[in-house]
C-alpha cells in the first residue's frame, strides 16, 4: 500500500495507545478482528471511509486528524547551496537507543525551501531500509538552516504535532566526514521525559558494524564531560572516519 494508508494507519496506532486501548480492545470496539486492525494501522490494507469514522467516533478525535497527511513533494533536481557540509538531497543519521541496544538508522531528505534561506527537511526515523523510507517509525517534517560551522534542524512529528525535535550538528572540517551532534526531543517508554541522543550524520551510507556503534555511543570523554560541567558535549568524530 501506498504511504497515504501507512500514515493513516499510524495515526489510529497514535490515538489509540494514547487512550491507553491494547489491539485487542480496540478491534472489539470497532468490531473488526486483531488481524484487521492490525493490517489498518501498518498500511497493508486500505480502510474505507465508513470504518475510519467510526474510529474516530471510538477515539474521540475529528476524522481530520486521520486524512491529513501531505506526502512528501521535492524537485526533481533539486539545487542545494554548495557552501555548507548538507548540499545534496540525501544523508544518512545514525544513533544507538539503548531502550533496545540497537543501531537506529534514519534518512533525512533535503530540497530547497520556497521561502527565506532554510532549506525544507523530511526525517524518516527509524526506517528498515534506505530504499524503502516510507516504512518508518516516525516521519518528521521542518526545516534546515546551516551555518559555515555549525548546522540546526527543527522538526515535527507528523502523526503527532506536540513531538518535536531538534539536530544540532557540528559540519566536518572535511567534505568526506561524517557529521556529529545531538538530537533532542520528547523520549517514550520507559519514560515520557526531555532527551539527547548523541547522532551521526554522514552524506554516504556507512558499513553498520562494531565500529560504527562505538564511535555513536558515548565515549569516556564524554561521560566525564557530562559529569564534570553537567553538560552533554558531544567531541567530534574520530579518526576511523577520517
């Protein structure tokens, strides 16, 4: 299915963990089977239009909140600034979430904004596949504004307007680099609380193995940093990328 289904199908998910329904008990109050809701929620089949009002009725939400999605929409060619480290369409983003001791792997899309000098940004977080973007977990949505040394991105939550997030990136000191800093945002579970996750960002898919892990974890340094002035300061990539 197409990525409209998919993210209408995250939205019910949305809503419906955050009245606290299991699947069980939610295709019990939309008399539909697990299996149905489940297929809804992950996009595979296409709900029409008299389920989904009835969702919304269940949920308590207006059913505008299902169909509103604005599928992503860049030139063909996109011309990018060629003056800062993010000058093609595409980059790849890296972090370890220690929730589920796993690498998490995100594409960012870049194309040039209509209005002043940001640079619009889409965030697929937490996708399977760089060739299959649209499967994952989250997508974002905002804007780029670089600088000669330093790169920042805002961005919303599509599905959920209230979770935002913010990449601060140090640009390399050389083309071939990656890109290191913070993402920040709202965590989930275990906890619903303020976090930063120290991040890579690299203009070319990396070999996902040991060293990459370890050069996104938090090093030594950066522990006793954390300690000594009660700030996380992220050092910049080491020579292994070099």
């Amino acid at each position: 299915m197409g990525s409209f289904s998919y993210h209408v199908g995250q939205r019910i998910k949305k809503y419906r963990k955050s009245h606290g329904y299991t699947i069980e008990q939610f295709s019990a109050m939309i008399n539909k089977s697990k299996a149905t809701l489940s297929k809804y929620e992950n996009g595979s089949i296409t709900i029409d239009v008299e389920t989904l009002y009835s969702i919304a009725k269940v949920l308590d939400v207006d059913l505008k909140c299902f169909v509103d999605y604005q599928p992503p929409v860049f030139h063909s060619e996109p011309v990018l600034p060629q003056n800062f480290y993010f000058n093609q369409p595409h980059a790849y983003m890296y972090y370890y979430d220690g929730r589920i001791r796993q690498l998490v792997r995100s594409l960012l899309c870049f194309s040039p904004s209509t209005s002043g000098n940001a640079i619009d940004v889409i965030l697929y977080l937490g996708v399977e596949s760089f060739h299959n973007p649209e499967r994952c977990q989250h997508l974002f949505t905002g804007e780029m504004k670089p600088y000669d040394t330093i790169t920042h991105m805002v961005l919303n939550n599509q599905i959920n307007e209230a979770e935002k997030m913010y990449i601060c990136m140090l640009n390399p000191m050389q083309n071939h680099t990656p890109a290191i800093g913070l993402l920040s945002g709202i965590g989930s579970s275990p906890f619903f609380a303020p976090i930063a996750i120290k991040t890579m960002i690299s203009k070319q898919p990396l070999e996902e193995n040991d060293l990459l892990i370890n050069a996104i974890k938090l090093d030594k340094d950066e522990y006793h940093l954390l300690k000594y002035y009660n700030m996380m300061v992220i050092n910049r990539p080491t020579t292994l990328f070099l």
